[in-house]
C-alpha cells in the first residue's frame, strides 16, 4: 500500500486532465485556449472596424461627402455641448452639409463618467446644426422599453422627466430636462410628428437636443440604407424645432 500524502490546506489542489496514461495540467490547456480566444476577438474587432470604415469611405465618396476621418476638435466640443456627462471617441467622421449649418454623420465610442470601469457603449450618429437655439440646457428624448418592468424601471432610474407631449407621444418616448419649461417649448407638434411618424422605423436609441445642436444616435450598427434614414431624422427634427 502507497503511503498517504497529507497536504496543507493552504497547498493549491492541481487539477489534471488524463489521456491515456498521460496527465496533463488544465492549467496548460486553459491558457493557450484563452489566449486563442482573446487574439480571435481583437482581429474581429480590427477587421469590423476596417469594414465599417470602408464602408463609409464608399458611402461618403458615392454621395460626394466629405470623408473626416476622426478626432474632429469642434465635433468634440459640439458633443461635449450636447451631452457633456459622456467622454466621446468620433470615428469614421463624414461632412454631409457644410457650413453654416453642419451636419455630420458618423460612428462613437463613449465611456460614461461614473460608470463601470471599462464600460463603454458602441453606435452611430448624426449632428445637425442649426441657426437658432439660445438654451444650452439639454433636451432628451429616449424610446419606451416595450417590457413595463423595464419601462418602470427606466423612468424611476432616471431624473428629470418631464410630462410633455401629446397622449400618443407620451406612450412612446420619455423626455428628460433638468428645466421644464425648456422642454415645453422645445417639444412641438412638428417634433411630435416627425418622432411619431419614425417609430416605426429606424430604431434610435435617444435623442439630444441643445443649443444650436441635434444628435440623434443608435447603438446599432447601421446599412447604408439606414444611415440615409439617420439623417433623414436628424434634419427633419433640425426643421422642425423652434
């Protein structure tokens, strides 16, 4: 009979993996297999962003925009101004108007101060700038979750709601401003209707309406298709503020 070992409760129990008469380590077979696993994902990554940017280098010369790039100074400060409480990250930057009212369209990253640690939150967006404007204070709209938990949930979560709108439009978005006479005056029948009229449709994630600037943004990535309907939007709101 082979004599007991005893080992200390401190001593790390090594699991091992036997084929045959073989015994191998997980821990010789977990790592490689990780890192297998994280160099798949950063080649995903950089081939999905080297598509998207081709992409948009095609959309943006078959249109005959202006393909920016990124790290665009006054975009940044424009998206600073709309939603000051996210660190923005522009990429893949297109001019479709020039001045003097820009429209942009474009993909972001974000990180949200306060959040997690490494959280960050991916989409594309359209700027839109417009002539008049004079509030800084920011207006936003987001869509209604279609769960009522959730919904609830969102509404309790959230700050700043203000009841405005029509009953059909209450029933499909949430708007949040920290003064509600600001967005009284900012949500008219014009923006009702071009909102409503895109419920349907393109699935935004929220709209940012403040001083001489509209953004409209989907954490989704888009079509060709479906960034003509982003902009689309993100104009007809622009006409039909106030």
């Amino acid at each position: 009979m082979k004599p007991r070992t005893w080992r200390s409760s401190r001593e790390t129990t090594n699991i091992v993996m036997r084929i045959g008469n073989l015994e191998i380590p997980v821990e010789l077979i977990l790592a490689p297999a990780i890192v297998v696993v994280a160099a798949v994902l950063v080649l995903w990554s950089c081939y999905y962003h080297s598509q998207q940017k081709s992409e948009m280098q095609s959309l943006a010369a078959s249109r005959g925009w202006k393909f920016l790039g990124k790290d665009l100074p006054e975009l940044r400060l424009w998206l600073e101004e709309v939603e000051a409480d996210r660190n923005w990250r522009p990429e893949n930057v297109i001019l479709v108007e020039g001045p003097p009212d820009e429209v942009y369209l474009f993909t972001y990253q974000i990180s949200v101060e306060g959040g997690e640690a490494g959280s960050s939150e991916f989409g594309t967006a359209c700027l839109a700038e417009r002539r008049d404007g004079q509030s800084r204070e920011r207006v936003m709209i987001d869509r209604r979750s279609p769960l009522p938990l959730i919904d609830k949930l969102q509404e309790k979560l959230t700050e700043d709601k203000v009841e405005v709108g029509g009953p059909e439009f209450r029933q499909e978005f949430l708007v949040y401003c920290r003064r509600p006479d600001i967005a009284v005056a900012t949500i008219t029948s014009g923006v009702e209707e071009v909102l409503l009229r895109q419920a349907s449709g393109l699935l935004w994630d929220r709209v940012s309406i403040a001083g001489r600037h509209v953004l409209v943004t989907v954490t989704l990535r888009l079509k060709p298709a479906e960034w003509d309907e982003l902009l689309a939007i993100t104009k007809h709101l622009r006409a039909a503020l106030p």
